[in-house]
C-alpha cells in the first residue's frame, strides 16, 4: 500500500472541497426479528439516492478481526495508519478533556485511590469520589513543583484525573503504578527504556510528594498512574494531503483527535442540527470538513437499538443540508461498528458511500451493509479512504509517467 | 502479500501457456446519458461469453486512488510492485524512442531552450524546434566526449532529446537543471547523495560543452537536463516466474517496458490484426504473450468515447483469433482506465476478466465495471495477477507441506 510519504509527493492543493460525515459506531448487527441491521432498519431516503449515484463498500477500521477504539477508528479515517500511530490512554484522557496539548507533553491517566495505613491498596477508585471533590483534591495536587518539568493536574470524572508532564526531550514509556489489585502498595513508576528514565524519576518524585499532600483526604489518599504516552509525533494533514481542513464535533474527544493531525476545530453545539450550521458558516474558509455524529455509537453501546436507528434517520433528514452545498466529494461512514446487539465497539467492517461528480457508480441502490458488501469499492481498509477521496477531488497527481 | 522472491521457489516451467490482452487505459466512466462506461456501451459477445465461462474483478495497478502513469501501470501487470520498482522518466524516455537500453545506463529527457546574452532562460522549450533541426543539433551534440563515461544523445521529438551517460558504476540520483521558470539560469546538476557525484559532474560538463556547440544554434542555445534515472535493477520475468515472455506491441514504450522485465519483443505491425498475425506466428516459440493495443488509451486521452467503444468493440471481434489457439490461460485487462469523460489516466480500478480451463466461473455474464465490482476475483491489485494467471496455468508449486 501506498505510504504517506509518497502521498505527500502526489498531493495537489485545488479549490475542490471533501467532506466526511463520521456516524460513530454505525455498523450494526441484524435484530433477530427482522434480519435488519440498525442502519437497514432505519428509513434513510436521501442516503439511499446517495448510495445509488455514488459507489458503496466496507471498510475495517485497523485490520480484519480487529475491535478499534475510538482513536485508531478515527486515526484510520485521516488515513493514517492505526497500527503504526498509537495514541497513548494519556494522550486519549487529555483530548477528552478539550486539554491543550503540546508537543513533547506526556499525558497519563490518573486515578484518586484509597490506601491503608501499611500504604497497601484497599479501594483503586478511592470510593467513586465526587467530581467536585476531585477537582478540589487536584487544584491542592497541582501546586506540587518537580525537578526538570512543568507539572499539569487536571480533574476528569470521579475519581479520575489527568496528570501531564511538560518539558523537553521527555518520552513517556513507563510502567504503570497501578498494582491492578488491593493489598498491594502502588509499584514505583519505571521506565521501559533510558529514554524514559527522566519522566519515571518524575512520576515517582509526584507520586512521592502526592501522598503527602493527600495524607488527610481519605478516603482519596493516594494516586495511581496508568496509560504513561507522548504526543504522538505525526505528520499533519496540511503536509501530507496539503488541505486546510476543520472538524465539526461536539464531543471533546473527537475534537481532540482531529487537532492531533492539525485540524482546526471549529466551535459548534451539541445537535447534529448546529454541527451543520457550523459547516455552512465555514464553509468557504476550509476544503475539507470532519464532521463527527457522536449518539449512534451512544445508544449502540447502551443497547438501544430504536434510538440508535433514530439517530440515523435524523442525519439522512439532514443530508440536504450537505448535499445541497454541492462539495466535490462527500464521505459517509463510521470509525467503527457498535452494533446494538453487542453493546460496544465491534469489529464488523463500516459500511462506507461516496459520491463524487468523478465516482463510478456501481449497483448499490440502498445505503445498507447487506448491499455495501457487493458495492463497487469493495472491503478495504480505512486508511485507504482518504487517498480515494483525493483521487475523486482531483487532489492527487499521477504516479510515475 | 508474497514476495517475488517466494514465487520464484514455486514458479515450475510446463507446456501451458498463458496470453496476456491489455486493451491501455481499458476502464472508464458512465456517459451520463446513457449510465454505460465505453466498455459498457460497446458491443462485446465474444468477451461476454468469455466473461460468463470465465472469472472477473477489478483490479487497482499501485493502490487505492493513485493514478498510474505507463510505467507504474505495467510493472503492476507484470507482477513487479510499482511502489518498489521505480522507472524514471529519463529510463522511460529512452523506452519510448526503442532505443537499448544497457545495465547501469543513466538516462536523462532533455529540452532544447534559449538563453539571453546574459545566460537566462527566455523560452523552455526553445521555440518547439522541428524534430529535423532537432536531429542535426543532436548529431552535433553527440560528438562531445566525457571523463570517464560514453556519452550518447538521441533526438526525441520537437524540443526533446534523450541524454544517457554509460560507463560503470553509475548512479543516476541528481537533480533536474530545468530552473522551472524564464529569467533564471539553467541549474547545475546537483547530486541527491555521495554515489551520483561522478553522474553530476559529468552532466555539468556535458551542460558546459554543449552550451559552446549550441552557441550560434538560436533559439536552440542551450540544453535543460531532467528526470536523471538509473536503469531498474530488476530479476527478469524468466528467473522469477520461469517463463519464455513474448511482447506484441506496436508503441515503443510498452516494448520497451517488456524488454526491462526480460520479455522478447516480437516485430509486429501496427494495426490490433497484425499483432494477433505476430501471435500467431510465434505461438510455438513462447508460453506467454503480452499483447498491447493502445488506442483506447488514446481515444480515452481525447474524450473521444465512441472512438474508444469502437476500439474494444474491433478487440472483441477479433477475440476468436486469441481463443482458437485455445492458450491455457487468458488474462483481459488493462493497465489503468482512462476515461474519456476526464480524458486523462485515472485512479478507478480496472475491470479484468480470467479465463483458464480450472478457473471457478462466477455470476458475472457480461465484461462490464459494474458486473466486475462483484465478480469472483474481488477487488485486488495488479501484481497479483501475474501469480493469479500463473496459478491458473498450473505453474505454481504448492506452499509449504
């Protein structure tokens, strides 16, 4: 397959625009009663006369078998490889949390946990404290100053923060503190390599001063680190396809992982409805546009399969929305299946459509897996959409005479 | 995917044959009007019988969305990966005048251009001087002698010439002279790396020399050097698949890319009749052909899209002269599309049908894109045809015990 590097070579600027509508999660597996899938089930007109004048297929988001999460889902979708770009739990908890990251950070999730008096763990989640508690217990923990870096603490959820050292030349391939089981005190943070030594020396100086400062907090007495990683150093979407590209998403998360590969993040609000009035008061500023449908792999993973289906028919109510603007190329897909029956990500390949002036449509008349299985883009890897959507915009030069 | 190096342990040579049609730029885009590609609109019973006795796909010549030009497009169906065997512009310049090619040669497209009193270059292209002028400036030229390398020079056509350095040794990794824009000097040849320094020394006093013979020469007064290239080290087709390789083709490009990979070229007339007559006179002599008709590439490069249905519709009448001889395997295919709706090389893959004794026949009944799409071949890449047809034509020993 052909790598970035080459890609980068081939790539054109042009005044084409591309745009990826992402329903997360949204393949599916059949309701026994019908034999439909959610996506099946759901009445999606304007998608289905999409599909007929565009060319359909599948895609798995990292490789055959494989169950993403929701980086590498993502990662695959920018065309990047997800087995070459990892993306680190840290580096996850940070985008999660709309943190700032820059360049050499390394970001670790934390965890408030409960310690005895021997320091043996009895509760790893320090009783499932308050948010509000947990942010008090970090602005405390945030004053705390270490050797040789800049040290950020931030609140996440219940017991969960995120811990992020800032300097430079750090690389965070540390062991995690967390003994995985009660009983057992916290294990010192080591490092996996020399490269690492300075960020474990550093860890274990905050562990250290840490239990200190949390003494009297029972029963949030201690910190376990978890999921150590480095801003991945990845080439950005600007070098690589020479696009000017935004993301539209109303979850932190998604956001993040779009600002990892240089997207600017436009502000937008938490209906599918005010994403796609971002894009149209964007519109003419970027060529290509992430726009990221958050609730179907929200009720896949509750196992609400109505709602799921709801949702679905919500965007192809809003498909004229999109189509109406006319972009070049449109891209309609998931980073992943969440199918209801399941109720979490699974590894059934993505029913994917695109449609350009410049597409060869196949027989596919119904936006659906059952039919994407036999459409004229065939079952491929995730990576490989972005290199298809730039053909079909004409972004991509010829390669060799 | 299995690397040549494992098919050369399995290739066995045997009595079968195999046949190779490669209608260029083969695959197309619907006319709107009508929904039906070139090949779609074109009457072809003989290869829609073959098709329904035979299995189809489609094939993508380097990987999904990239555009191939000639050279990329050929390896592929050859069986060599075109991401991995790269044929510079200079090598393919050289192909595409027939002229031979040695191991080692470092090849070069030259442009005549003008230059001003003061050195800078006023017009590229020096004026498109006739290929006649062109001829005498190169005789000239060609009298000019190197340290330490053969020097030869051959006119191409209006302002192009070909430009080879020959000696040992040589490595051909240098930048182009061309400046790209008027009011700059030419630039001097700069070598990439430490092994092309004697190649770029020699090209600066090839510029320098030439730069005297062509003084009173206005408006061509001076010599432009680009897509410096190294003759592709790359096995034979005889030592990786243990064939006897014939090519049939009327364009000195496709000879000349079939001579890189080892293949005999067969003298052969210009019309698609007359290369069938050349396969028939030499059917005994070799045991696998490919035959090369161009014109649907070239109609497809001029939009002109009845003229291309015209010419698959004169293939398919004379497919019977091919299936008479009754060859153990026949491969019909192209090397890349070229639509003539976006009349130039593209991106969408490319519709193959095989036809062997101990092919597994699948639902397609007609040589079409949208019947390929769901053909039993699948979507795959062109170098894997070549172990494909050689499966086909019992010549692959199984893998391991």
């Amino acid at each position: 397959m052909i790598t970035l590097d080459k890609i980068k070579v081939l790539s054109e600027k042009n005044d084409s625009k591309i745009i990826f509508l992402i329903m997360d999660g949204l393949g599916g597996l059949p309701r026994p009663e019908t034999g439909k899938t959610e996506l099946e089930t759901a009445k999606t007109p304007n998608l289905d006369l999409l599909a007929s004048k565009g060319v359909c297929g599948v895609v798995d988001p990292v490789s055959r078998g494989i169950t993403p999460g929701s980086g590498p889902g993502h990662l695959g979708l920018f065309g990047y490889d997800p087995l070459k770009f990892d993306v680190g739990r840290g580096i996850l908890e940070a985008l999660g949390i709309d943190f700032d990251l820059k360049d050499g950070d390394v970001a670790t999730r934390g965890n408030f946990c409960t310690v005895d008096k021997k320091g043996l763990v009895v509760d790893r989640r320090a009783g499932r404290i308050s948010t509000e508690t947990n942010a008090e217990l970090c602005k405390k923990l945030a004053k705390i100053r270490l050797t040789g870096a800049e040290l950020i603490v931030e609140p996440v959820r219940e017991h969960r923060l995120l811990v992020v050292f800032r300097g430079s030349g750090l690389t965070g391939d540390v062991a995690d503190t967390d003994p995985q089981q009660l009983g057992l005190p916290p294990l010192k943070a080591v490092p996996h390599n020399n490269a690492s030594k300075k960020v474990a020396e550093m860890a274990n100086e905050f562990i250290d001063k840490a239990k200190e400062v949390l003494a009297e907090s029972h029963p949030a007495n201690m910190v376990l680190l978890r999921g150590f990683s480095s801003h991945p150093d990845m080439p950005s979407m600007q070098e690589i396809f020479k696009l000017n590209p935004a993301a539209i998403a109303s979850y932190p998360m998604y956001r993040g992982l779009a600002k990892l590969v240089g997207m600017k993040v436009l502000p937008t609000g938490v209906t599918i409805e005010d994403e796609l009035n971002t894009l149209h008061e964007h519109y003419d500023d970027y060529d290509f546009f992430f726009i990221h449908v958050k609730k179907t792999d929200s009720y896949g993973e509750d196992g609400n399969f109505d709602a799921k289906v709801g949702v679905i028919e919500e965007v192809d109510s809003l498909l004229p929305r999109i189509t109406d603007l006319q972009p070049d190329v449109i891209v309609v897909t998931g980073d992943h299946s969440t199918p209801a029956l399941l109720q979490s990500h699974s590894w059934h390949p993505v029913p994917i459509l695109l449609y350009s002036k410049w597409c060869r449509p196949d027989r596919v008349k119904e936006f659906a897996e059952s039919e994407c299985h036999s459409g004229g883009l065939g079952r491929f890897l995730s990576m490989e959409i972005m290199p298809t959507a730039m053909a079909h915009a004409l972004k991509l030069a010829k390669y060799g005479a």
